[in-house]
C-alpha cells in the first residue's frame, strides 16, 4: 500500500453517511452512462468496485443484473448492503481483488480511480477480473476541474489553507497520467483493452450552499481533509470565502447550480 493509499483510508475513514448525504448525489449521475458503457443488463455478472454507498450496485440491480460490490471502507459497506440488498456486499481493496481471473462479465469503477495510489495496477486487476470479450468501463474526475468542482478548492486557497506536509501531494509518479481524454483513453489502451473509448460528461449538479458545506465540513474527501487539518482561525476563513464565492452559481431559489466534468472510459478485454 502506498502513503497515498494510506492518506486515502485515513480520509475516507468513518465517513460513509456524511459521504451518503453530500458528494454522493453528485457522483450519482453518471451511473447510468457508467452501466451502458459496461453492457450491463439483465443477467450480467457485474463487479461494482468502490461501490461506496452502493449507488451503482443498485442501479445494475434494476437492470436484472447479478452484482458484487466491493469497498474497502466499512461504513461505505454498511450502506451499500442496506442500499443493494441483493447484491453481495463485501470487503476488497485495489489493486489486489479477491476474484479469479475472468470471474466477471463486466466491471465497473466509479470514480475510483482518483483514489488509489496506483491507477495503473488498479486498472490492470480491473481487467484481469472480467472475462474474455467483457467489458470494463470507469469514470473518473477531469483536470482541470469545471467551474463547480473547484468552488471549494478556490475557498481553500483564498481562506489561506495550508497543505499539512503529511498529506501526499497524489499518486505514484510512475503510475499516474493525465486526467484527460486522451490520457484516460491512453491508459485503458495500455491495459490490453480493445475498443478502447474515453469522453467528457458535463452536467450542473444542484444542492443548497449548507448541503455543499457539509461535506468539507464533515472531512468527507481531499477537501475534508484540508479543512480539517486548518486552524479553526483559518477553517472560519475558508467557510467566508465559500460563502462569499457560492453567490456566482446560486440560482434564484437559493440553490446552487455547479457544473461539473467527469471522464468516462470503458472497453473490452481481448
């Protein structure tokens, strides 16, 4: 496990109902693009990865599909069993699945892969658990971030948020890759995956700014993290500059209207 890896756990800790309650419903919409991508239908043998609070398990689910779901945080577990109660719920952590080769007709990885230390050798067991001809589809945040992903970053910085020297600045070097079209497209390539295709999904996710808030507030993710390793000082400052910058995407019934980008690539293993 990386020191990555480890920060990873470390955020992600505990953290599955305030997760449940705020980021969750954006990293909800592209679970169908997710399941089309991955031909996943009614008797589809579906590994769900990173399941979280079973979002996707439950949506292949509908679809008549057979579903396991893995996670490597209990209270993602915990909700993901009460949210896919028909699909098996169980603990694994990437890159080392506890699965025999080809075991699966389709794999999924919902945002996933921005929270491993080696994406490389997390996509590599990806592809080694799906059967020959199955497909692997994954989505994953693009760089840079639209206008409303970086809203709690910009608060971050503008608040003067310093980066605690024990929280890792990202990924292995070696393993990591651009977090773009061309670079998503070029690593599933790279695993020996056929048909290999990448695109951009936009969409404008709406909450209230105190549900936003929330997460950050909670620790729930990076940006938790951050807020959380600030002063109280600085962490009062940060939530006046979210406060102050969430007035350019409020709409005028209070909501917020925040665009977002994600990748989404998938292709099939010889």
């Amino acid at each position: 496990m990386t020191e990555f890896d480890e920060s990873e756990r470390l955020i992600w800790a505990g953290r599955g109902e305030a997760y449940a309650a705020s980021f969750a419903k954006l990293c909800a919409y592209p679970v169908a693009h997710l399941l089309d991508a991955a031909g996943v239908g009614a008797g589809t043998c579906l590994l769900d990865v990173g399941t979280g609070p079973g979002t996707v398990a439950a949506a292949a689910l509908a679809r008549g599909a057979r579903v396991t779901a893995v996670d490597p945080e209990p209270s993602m577990l915990t909700l993901a069993a009460r949210t896919a109660p028909e699909a098996e719920v169980r603990a694994a952590t990437l890159p080392e699945l506890p699965f025999e080769n080809g075991e699966f007709g389709a794999v999924v990885a919902n945002f996933v892969l921005n929270h491993v230390g080696r994406p490389r050798a997390a996509l590599a067991e990806l592809c080694r658990v799906v059967r020959p001809g199955g497909r692997v589809a994954v989505t994953i945040w693009a760089k840079p971030p639209a206008p409303g992903q970086a809203l709690l970053g910009r608060a971050l910085a503008a608040g003067g948020a310093v980066r605690p020297p024990y929280l890792p600045a990202g990924p292995d070097p070696d393993e990591d890759f651009p977090r773009d079209e061309a670079g998503l497209g070029t690593l599933l390539a790279a695993a020996g995956l056929t048909d290999a295709a990448c695109a951009t999904l936009r969409w404008d996710h709406r909450a209230s700014p105190e549900e936003w808030w929330s997460a950050p507030a909670a620790g729930v993710a990076g940006s938790g993290r951050l807020v959380r390793a600030q002063t109280p000082g600085v962490r009062a400052g940060i939530k006046r500059h979210f406060d102050m910058l969430s007035k350019e995407f409020t709409d005028p019934d209070g909501l917020l209207r925040l665009p977002h980008a994600a990748l989404l690539a998938h292709g099939r293993r010889r």
